[in-house]
C-alpha cells in the first residue's frame, strides 16, 4: 500500500487497515513456529505498511488538535 492510498482512506478505514495489518503480522509469526512461511517478505511489506497507516492515523489526530 502506497502512502498515497493511506491518505485516501478515512479514519475509520484505517483503524480497519491497522487492525487487519496486525492480525497479519501475527499470523504469519504463528506459521513461521508452526510451519515454513512462503514469502518472508511478506514480515516487512506488512510492518511498513502498517507503519504508513499509524503514521498517517497519529498526523491526523496532531491536525485535530490543534
């Protein structure tokens, strides 16, 4: 997801996307204890992403308050 697609989103499309992002991360840590994953790639696509999202979540809460 491109940072261009994050700020597209609205608020609650992005607490969505932040927790979907997490249930990934997580699953795909239980597969690499319970079984070989099959893009380890996939670790870091889905940290940056979820960077993004909680990147552009925390600037728009600094926006609304002030």
């Amino acid at each position: 997801m491109k940072a261009n697609e994050v700020k597209k989103l609205r608020d609650d499309e992005l607490a969505a996307e932040a927790k979907r992002l997490r249930k990934a991360i997580f699953d795909l840590r239980a597969q690499t204890v319970t079984e070989k994953t099959k893009d380890s790639s996939q670790f870091k696509k889905n940290r940056k992403d979820l960077a993004r999202v909680l990147t552009e979540r925390s600037s728009r809460i600094k926006k609304a308050t002030k």
